[in-house]
C-alpha cells in the first residue's frame, strides 16, 4: 500500500533542509529562497517565516526545548532565531567561503559547520563565539555529523574521504575511505557504533565506526543519494536523493519498508519526529512533506 504525505508545506524555491522539534509540534524548513518556514503540526499553520539570511539556507536545528532556531546558509552565517518572537538574536561568520553543512551536539552546547572554504568551524552557541579551526580537508565541506556522545565529529567532502575529529583535543583521529565520488551526507547510528555514508551515486555505504571498512551497502536508489537519516531507536535508515524517492529500511536487516514516491525532483533534506512515526523531506521541487509511517498512538 502506497504512503501519502498528509502534509505539503511549500517555499518559493528550492528546500535543502528540514527539521522536527523534539517534541514534534513543529517543523521548520530552510529553502533557496534564502527564508526559513516554521510550522505548526499537526495544523500545518506556519507560525512564522524567518528572514535575513542572504543565499540558501542549508541547514535548520532546533533548540533551547525548542524555543530557538540554528540556521547555517551559503552566507557564511550561522545565526540563532528566537522563535516567538521571530526575532534574530545572533550571527556568527568565519568561513571565506560558501557555508553548506552544519550539525548541533546533542546537549546543544556547541555546532559545527563546513565551507568549500575545506575548513570545519567549532561554534559555542550558549556564547555566540568561534572556538576553533579544524583544517585537513584538501576539498570543499559538504557534510558533517556529531556523534552521539558529544565526543567526535565527522566530516566529508569532494575529498572522498571521511574525517573524525575528537572535539576535545579539536584534532582529527581517524580517515575512513575512500569513497568512490564525492560525499554527500553521513550519519551516526544512535549508538555510535556504525557510520552511514551517501556520495554521488545510488548506494549507501556503513562503515565500521571501529575497524574503518565497509560492513554492509544498500542498493534501492536510481541516481545519487544525497541525504541518510536514522529514526532515534536506530531501527530504521531513511534515505533519499535525485531519484526523487524516499527509501525506509530496517538497518539491522537492510530490508526496505517504505517507498515513499511523490515529490518531482531531487530530495535534499531528510528528518524522522522523535517518536518514529512521521518523517519528513526536503526537496528542489519547492515542497516540504510529512510522512505517517506508522499509527498515531490515542
């Protein structure tokens, strides 16, 4: 049986990015159209539109219990909204190039975001200060992803490979690769353990967090996959790219659950709500859609 979104929230160009709160009342969105949506689930009302950023926005987290708003765009900005009153309450800039990735740690202490300037800059987003430079990457930045526990992050690009960093002593500890094309996205398993890698081309890659091989791929992709996101259990990868597909599986099994088909063009975003039920996508077609992938609980 074929899913439907049962939301459809449009911007007025492309979306590259999407997010839940963690208490999934909200979704926010960051588009081409330089602008960011918030809106209100499950009413689908936007509650409000965020501007000032100067180009794309490529990334959108929540925070604060969900009462401030991140946003990284190719600006070279990184800025904090305050979200009831739609109010900007800081910008922070360091990077020489275009800004396109950004990832939060997990006590939201501190961000991380990634330039084709092929430098990663360390954020403490309670001060609004730069705290590092992590240099390495002999090519653009086009994705990172903080571990689980706070301690590591990892980055990729059109290096091929993939860089983890231990955040304390802000030096890089491990190279896994190379992939064969540029990286696209990267996710940590919830537990650590496992690396999920997308390039340019169909097939998503885990690699051993601790050995630094390939464990496993998963084929389903027609063309390039540009997003992986895990749900928070760790039971189920979505991913999605050019195809315009969205593909769930079970990650233990690698078996495909959901096909989720409906979108015109290349999906840029992927987000699961924090419950596993809803998962939302970002796509160059201009839409944000909200997936029920299972049953609301009464």
């Amino acid at each position: 049986m074929s899913i439907e979104p049962i939301l459809t929230f449009r911007h007025d160009n492309a979306v590259y990015s999407v997010a839940f709160s963690s208490d999934g009342k909200l979704l926010a969105s960051g588009s081409l159209d330089k602008t960011i949506g918030v809106w209100e689930l499950p009413s689908g009302n936007q509650k409000v539109r965020l501007k000032g950023h100067r180009e794309a926005v490529c990334t959108v987290v929540f925070q604060n219990d969900n009462s401030l708003l991140l946003s990284a765009s190719l600006d070279k900005t990184l800025r904090t909204w305050n979200l009831e009153s739609g109010e900007l309450k800081s910008s922070l800039s360091g990077h020489q190039a275009y800004l396109t990735c950004m990832a939060a740690s997990a006590d939201e202490t501190l961000a991380v975001t990634g330039s084709h300037d092929k430098e990663l800059l360390l954020w403490d987003t309670e001060s609004s200060r730069q705290v590092a430079v992590l240099q390495g990457h002999t090519d653009l930045v086009s994705c990172v992803a903080w571990s689980p526990d706070g301690k590591l992050v990892a980055s990729g690009g059109l290096d091929l490979v993939i860089r983890i960093w231990d955040v304390e002593s802000r030096r890089q500890v491990m190279e896994i690769g190379p992939h064969p094309k540029p990286l696209q996205s990267i996710a940590f398993s919830p537990d650590g353990r496992k690396l999920v890698a997308s390039d340019e081309s169909p097939v998503v890659r885990v690699w051993n967090f601790k050995s630094g091989k390939v464990e496993r791929t998963f084929e389903g992709h027609e063309h390039s996959v540009k997003t992986v996101a895990f749900s928070d259990d760790g039971r189920q990868l979505a991913s999605g790219g050019a195809d315009s597909r969205i593909i769930v599986r079970a990650f233990t099994t690698g078996r495909i659950e959901h096909r989720l088909e409906g979108h015109r063009n290349t999906i840029y975003g992927i987000a699961w709500s924090a419950d596993g039920q809803r998962l939302a996508s970002a796509s160059f077609d201009r839409t944000v859609r909200v997936w029920q992938l299972s049953a609301e609980t009464p």
